[in-house]
C-alpha cells in the first residue's frame, strides 16, 4: 500500500546538538525539536511496527551514552533504565565501555518489541521490551574471535570504530548480518548465537593482505527490501553487490562501483535501494582522495543511481549546488519513502536537508542551518 507523504509522513532527524522532526514533506511541513537539545544524536527513528514509539540515542557529554524513548512520537521522552553496557569480562583485560550508541534497528515484524543497537566499539544489543532494557548478544559480543574481527584497540577508523548497518532477513528473524567499521560484514543464522565472515571479494586497499577474511572497512550495508538474497555495500574501498543465493557456499562480492566515472569514484557513506526494484539502488560520492576530505568530489554535490544492478550509473545533481558546496553524507542520513513516484531524503555535515519527489531527478532543499546531522530515517505512520 502506497503511503502519502504529505499528510503522514515523518523525517527524523538525528543531529549533533539533538533530535529533530519534520512532520508532512511539502509546504505545510513542520519541524518539531530540538529533542534533547545539546546530545549527541546518532539515530533516531520510529518503530515501523507500532508507530507512536520513537527511540533516540544519546550521547550528552558527561552522562555518558544512552538511549531515550519516546511512546507519543517524540512529545515525551524517559530515558532507558538499562541502556546498553557490555558484560564483565570473562577474560583478565577489562571489559569493553560503550561510546557511542551509534546504530538502532527494529526487530523482525513478527517481534514486536524488539529493537537492536550496534556500539563503538563493535558491540551489539537487543530489547525485547521495546527498547528500554538491553542485554548484549553473547553470541557476538564475547565470541572468542570478536578482538580479532574487531582489531579491537588497534582501530584506525577517523571517527572510532562502530558497528552498524544491522540487517534482519524480513523472512526469517534468525537471519541477521552487521557491518563492522574496522571488521567487515559478519553474518548470523540463529538470531546472533554464532557468526561468520562474509567479506570475500571486497579489497582491503589499506590492510598488508588486501584478501584478508576480516578487517575490512563497510560504510554500509543493505540487504535488499525487493531481494532480501541480493545484497549492496557501500564500502572504504568501493561500491559492492552479493547476491547471495547464487553463491549459498561461497558467497563473493563483485566490485560495481569501477563503473561510475573516474573522475568521482566510488567512494562514499550511504546506500539506499529501492523497495521494490531490487536492480535500483542511490549512492552520494564523496572526495576520497588521500587526505580524504570527505566532501563532496569537486565541491559538486550529486547523487548516482543504477538501475541495472551496477552496470551503469547515472548522475542525479538537478536542484543540488553546482560549485564549493563542501560537505558530505553519513551512513545513516540517506533515505527514501514509500511515494510514487518515490521520494528520497537526504541530511549533510552541514547541516542542510534536501529532498527529492521524483526519485532523485530533481531536488530542492527542504531545511537549513541546522546542526551536523548524522542520520535521517522515514516514516510513514
């Protein structure tokens, strides 16, 4: 069912000094917030089971990293009694200290009041009420090869190591995979219990052995709505699809991003697929030259999308500044809605938001001035 975006839709907005929401995407659209005005907020988003329930992280300074909760779309907000913590170590080194609570994803659809939540450093945590307890996942969180996996300590990623792009098979929920910034991609067949690398055809550029089975550095990860087998990373070393079906035993990663003009490259933070087209997917380039600016190419913002699975591209920049706009994207701040035709969003290191209604062909910008945002999710209750 096709949802309108005018009169129910909803843009959460995570941004350094708090949360944010625009209510209705068009010209009556309202902004409510700051949530948390001040806090670090590296995700926010709406329980698509339920719809009133909003979770948010936070990290406020001082008191440290947590997570509120919200059961009347984000009017209120309590904070978790038991945010996420790791264990005890069951080794003579000191337990891991949570950082950041970086990545929240609802749980399966036949769950719901599962929520999980990925960490720096590479932890991972799940709810079953809802979000306000959390407990770790044994499986992965004190699995004797995870300092390996991790390069825990060792970590040389620019903004810490973290784990994100948590992914539930919508056909399965003990189906699951991460990614990890250093780690790779590792995936799951019994909800967590156990884990394995899955990174064999991505390069590893920077590593001694660029073949390496872990310590790989995904920016994003995406199983794909339409094709839960097919899957789209966008990674440290370039654009990659799985489809994992095909290779059940050996599953191997093809390089899709040698396609997109040399001159941009195919380096970036985000990945959006469509939800029904699982040949479709958008991508936001950035400078990855090697001092890594982190911008965009040339100071020319544009988006690309592939309609044929990688083997071409197209650039999507209609609306989008044409010269010295120099910011960049995060992982989490890309997304789309269920439009048609469809709509797709999009925050920047500047504090920007834009938006486009006719997927991606024009685009306009829809907020300014706002804090560095690090994630905008959709939706549509």
């Amino acid at each position: 069912m096709k949802t309108s975006r005018t009169a129910s839709s909803t843009l959460l907005i995570g941004t350094a000094k708090g949360g944010f929401a625009l209510e209705g995407i068009g010209r009556a659209a309202k902004l409510r917030g700051p949530f948390l005005f001040g806090a670090k907020t590296h995700d926010l988003r709406a329980d698509p089971r339920s719809g009133r329930t909003w979770l948010m992280s936070s990290t406020g300074g001082h008191l440290g990293p947590t997570i509120y909760r919200s059961i009347d779309r984000g009017r209120t907000w309590s904070e978790a009694p038991h945010p996420p913590r790791f264990a005890p170590a069951r080794r003579k080194t000191a337990a891991p200290s949570v950082k950041i609570n970086f990545w929240l994803e609802p749980g399966h659809a036949d769950e719901p009041d599962v929520w999980y939540c990925g960490t720096s450093p590479q932890g991972l945590f799940r709810s079953e009420d809802g979000g306000q307890t959390w407990r770790g996942v044994d499986g992965w969180n004190r699995n004797p090869a995870w300092e390996s996996w991790t390069s825990f300590g060792r970590d040389g990623t620019p903004d810490g190591p973290v784990l994100h792009s948590i992914q539930i098979d919508p056909r399965d929920a003990r189906h699951m995979t991460v990614s990890c910034s250093s780690g790779g991609t590792f995936e799951s067949l019994d909800q967590g219990g156990s884990w394995r690398p899955l990174n064999r055809g991505v390069a590893a550029d920077f590593l001694p052995n660029p073949d390496a089975e872990y310590g790989h550095d995904p920016h994003c990860m995406r199983m794909h709505p339409a094709d839960p087998d097919r899957w789209y990373q966008q990674n440290h070393c370039g654009i990659y699809r799985l489809d994992r079906a095909a290779r059940a035993k050996t599953p191997s990663w093809t390089r899709i991003g040698t396609r997109m003009p040399k001159a941009v490259g195919d380096i970036g933070f985000p990945l959006v697929p469509h939800p029904t087209d699982a040949d479709t997917v958008w991508v936001i380039p950035m400078d990855g030259r090697t001092i890594w600016p982190r911008t965009a190419v040339d100071g020319r913002p544009a988006v690309y999308m592939t309609r044929d699975g990688g083997r071409s591209w197209r650039r999507q920049d209609r609306g989008l500044p044409r010269s010295h706009a120099y910011w960049t994207v995060l992982r989490q701040a890309f997304t789309s809605d269920a439009g048609e035709p469809l709509g797709l969003y999009f925050g920047t290191t500047s504090g920007e938001l834009w938006g486009s209604r006719d997927a991606g062909g024009s685009w306009r910008r829809l907020l300014a001035h706002l804090p560095r945002i690090y994630s905008v999710r959709w939706s549509g209750r």
